[in-house]
C-alpha cells in the first residue's frame, strides 16, 4: 500500500500485489494507430500468480475476511475465471482455504486458469449453469460453506452483490487515485481510460475515483458479457455502495461513464476476430500480452473507436490492462483459426 492512497485509508488492506503498477507509453502502438499518445496502465504486472486487477482487489477482501476470523473462503466464477485463480493464489499465500464453484464441467481442457487452480490448491466444484446471475448459485455456494463448516473451517463467501462487490469496486478507487498520481507526476491529463467490463466494478471504482478527485478523464467500458442496459446501473449501484463505504462526498451517475457494448462479439468467453486483432497489434507493436475474452475485446474496442475518428488531439488515451494472459493458453484452440500461419 503506498501512503498516499488517502481515498481508500479507512479500509484494512493486507498486502498481496504489487504496486504501484507502471503506467507506460506505448509510441509504437500509437503510431500505429494514428490517433491521441496512448499509455497503458499494466495492472496486468499487479502479480500474485499472474496479475490482473483482481489482486489489488484481493487486498481488501482478504482483509476483510481475516478481519472476521475466516478459515476459508468460497467463491464461484466462470471456469477459467481470472478472480478464481487469484483467490486460490491469495488463499495460499495467506493461509487460508479456497473453495471455487466454477461453471463448467469440470472436463474442460486442463489450461489457463482452471489449472492454475488446481496447481495453487484450491478445492473445486462444478455448477451447469452458464449464468453468472443465476438464482441457484447462492444456494450452492450455501452448500459449500456448510461442508467446510462442518469440517471445522469458518468460512466467508466471496460473491459479487454485497459486500464484496462494494470492496472491490473500492479496491478499484484506489487504483484509480494511483493513476491520478501517476498522470500527474507525468503531467499528463488524459482524455480517457479504456478498460474491459465484466462484473463493471473496475469502472465504478474508476469512476468514482477519478469524481472524487476532480480529474476530467473519461472513463470509457468495453462490455464483453451484458449489455450497456444491464451493465449501466450495475456499476452506478456498486460505485455509490463504494462512495458510502470510502465516506467519500462524490456520487456516481450514468452520465459520468461511457459504455460500450459493441464489442461482445459471439458472447462471453468466445473469442471473437476483432479481439484477435486487437492482440496479435498489441503484441507486435509493444510486446504486450491481452487475452481473447476481457484485454484483447477492450483493446479491440479502443482500437475501433480510434478507427471510427471519435478521438484526436494531443491529450492522451489511457489503456487500463486488466491483465487475463492465461486466457491466451485456454483459448490456443479458438485462436488457431485467426493466427499467422
Ligand atoms: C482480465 C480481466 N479483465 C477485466 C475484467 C472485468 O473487470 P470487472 O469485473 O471489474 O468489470 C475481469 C473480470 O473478471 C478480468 O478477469
């Protein structure tokens, strides 16, 4: 934690990532894209066991956890969640057990997350449904923590409405404070920070933060899972929760965010050709690694907004790398189609 995260001060922390992460330029893609300077913020160097922007959201969950005398926890995701895999390596490092209730069979291939899982010792089970918001799923992780319970584990569940979504939209402020600290060591004033949505608590924290901190940067979502319509709320709901929490003054509403909808291609999890573009440019122009359902879509949306003209002048544009690499080794098969031969 650095001393000056003042907006998120009041919340316990126990160290697990590592930050500040870097915010570099990015000349060659720039060039390449012929718009506004880019930089990229790497989240995705964020560490413990493979970064993203879950670990620095795992600070104050896992704090939070300790904080009540938890054992275990358990949570529940896709298959090859980037939050699972994080939580399993928190969870080790911590000393605590992890249960992960994962969508999917269970006889996926043996890659990306799903084996990281395995690899940093979480206990996994398997749920049929495909739908993150499925009514059954907190009966079932219900299930879970009465197993461990029984084999004498307090246990904590981690899931999104509640108090973790309102943790880890506030973990997301303070990644937002340290960008602004980082603009401004640099001098720089960006027109806005580009980044991939899921759940949408990284861009409710963003938000929230860049608010608080009167910064005038635009934060711009690329949906890969719902639509605007769903999303949109969403992320005002757990940007205010966050607000309450934090004690912060500053309120969020749907006019303060953009999002965009238009890259989800074939639905959540499927790679889609954009996303592939979007990667194989980042890879060649800057040496950098997004993966094909969250980084590779949100760059793929930037780099299309660059292309329909809605950016220009000298301000620059901030890609906030939410880091999901291992989704590259889970997808090898989807990508082949795309790839140079
Ligand atoms: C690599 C990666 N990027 C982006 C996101 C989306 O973040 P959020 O759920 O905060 O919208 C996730 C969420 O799982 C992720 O794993």
């Amino acid at each position: 934690m650095s001393r000056s995260d003042r907006l998120t001060a009041s919340l316990a922390r126990v160290p697990l990532a590592q930050l500040p992460t870097p915010l570099e330029a990015a000349p060659r893609l720039s060039a390449e894209l012929g718009g506004p300077p880019i930089w990229i913020k790497r989240e995705d160097l964020s560490g413990l066991a493979l970064g993203g922007n879950k670990p620095r959201q795992l600070e104050f969950l896992m704090a939070a956890a300790l904080a009540d005398g938890a054992q275990a926890v358990v949570t529940t995701a896709a298959v090859q969640s980037n939050f699972c895999r994080a939580c399993a390596a928190a969870g080790a490092k911590l000393g605590i057990k992890v249960g992960l209730l994962l969508r999917g069979t269970g006889q996926e291939d043996l890659q990306g997350n799903y084996l990281l899982d395995k690899v940093l010792g979480a206990e996994l089970r398997f749920t049929d449904t495909q739908d993150p918001y499925d009514p059954r799923i907190p009966l079932w992780l219900d299930e879970f923590v009465a197993d461990f319970t029984l084999r004498g584990l307090k246990t904590q569940v981690l899931h999104l409405p509640g108090r973790t979504g309102t943790l880890g939209a506030a973990a997301m402020v303070c990644a937002g404070e340290e960008m602004a600290r980082q603009f401004a060591d640099r001098q720089l004033v960006p027109q806005a920070v580009f980044t991939a949505v899921g759940s949408g608590l990284t861009v409710a924290g963003l938000v929230l933060a860049f608010k608080a901190l009167g910064l005038p940067t635009r934060v711009i979502g690329i949906s890969v899972q719902r639509p605007a319509s769903f999303i949109v709320p969403l992320i005002v709901e757990r940007a205010n929760a966050a607000a309450q929490l934090l004690g912060l003054a500053a309120r969020v509403d749907a006019n303060d965010f953009d999002i965009d909808d238009r890259h989800m291609g074939g639905g959540y999890g499927v790679p889609s050709q954009d996303a592939v573009g979007a990667i194989l440019l980042g890879g060649r122009t800057e040496g950098l690694l997004f993966d094909p359902i969250y980084s590779g879509k949100a760059l793929g949306g930037m780099v299309a907004q660059l292309r329909e003209g809605c950016w220009s002048g000298s301000a620059p544009l901030v890609f906030f790398h939410s880091g999901g690499a291992p989704g590259l080794f889970a997808n090898a098969a989807q990508l082949t189609q795309w790839l140079p031969k």
